[in-house]
C-alpha cells in the first residue's frame, strides 16, 4: 500500500478490524519511511451483471433504480422500509447467483413483479399498468383477476 504522505511503498499493518456489519476491515497502517499513520478499509467487490436494456443499450445494476421502482409503485401503501429492503436483497441476490454476466432488463422488471405481487396487490398493478403497457380497463381488469388469485407467502 502506498503511504498518502511520502508515496513510499513500504508500509506494515499495525492493526486489522472487522467491522460490527463483518463486511469490510479496517486496517491501521504505518508507512516505514516517515513513520506516519493512515487507515485503509477493506471490502468485497461484488460485480453485478450488465443490464441489457430493450434498445440493446448497456448499463450498470443499478440498486437505486429498484429502489425507485418500488418506491413509485408503493407511494401511499402500508407496506414496511424493511420488507422493500428485503426484496431489493432478493432480487439482487438472484442475479448475483445466476453468475451471467449480462441479463435483461425485462427480466429485472419480471422480477420486481413478483416481489411486489407477494407484497401489495395495489402496488402490483400500478407498476404493472407501466411495466406493461396498460392500453384500456380490459387489461387492469385482467391484471386485477390475476392478484385475486392465491398469493406466494414470504
């Protein structure tokens, strides 16, 4: 590791910490030229696929992007931080297990679907109607039939 102060690139750790979350390491350092004392932190990278979006274009997973949609769909609906957090971390995790390097972003939208489909009904068909294009009442209606069914328990 190269020392902030001098830029040599001799330095020893002196102390390494996991943090209280075990996701990254705190490490104290000391440079072996001017004796001075920094801290670096340690942490995983995890590399989410490419997005392949319908025009062919890429773009980076982008979390915050999930957590928009959810949040549209959800404005007004009694439905906790923790429970949209939890299924952000699903779908995440999902694409993190597959190991592809790209994936489509109807998949994502499929996705986010059947998360909201298991947490509100009313949230399901807003983003739906989007998602999907809703041209009249006959395809709300449709859409309506399909949460009357049985829902998934989490």
């Amino acid at each position: 590791m190269k020392c902030p102060f001098c830029n040599a690139n001799d330095t020893s750790v002196v102390d390494s910490r996991v943090s209280e979350e075990g996701d990254r390491i705190r490490r104290r350092r000391r440079c072996l030229t001017c004796e001075k004392r920094f801290t670096t932190y340690e942490t995983m990278e995890l590399r989410l696929p490419q997005v392949v979006k319908n025009d062919g274009n890429r773009a980076e997973f982008d979390r915050n992007k999930l957590l928009t949609g959810f949040l549209r769909a959800l404005h007004k609906r009694p439905v906790s931080t923790d429970s949209v957090n939890a299924a952000i971390d699903r779908i995440v995790q999902k694409y993190l297990n597959l190991g592809e390097r790209e994936i489509s972003s109807r998949s994502i939208g499929e996705s986010v679907m059947e998360e909201l489909y298991t947490l509100d009904a009313v949230a399901y068909i807003r983003f739906a109607s989007i998602y999907r294009s809703f041209q009249d009442i006959d395809d709300f209606r449709d859409a309506i039939k399909e949460t009357k069914k049985p829902q998934k328990k989490n």
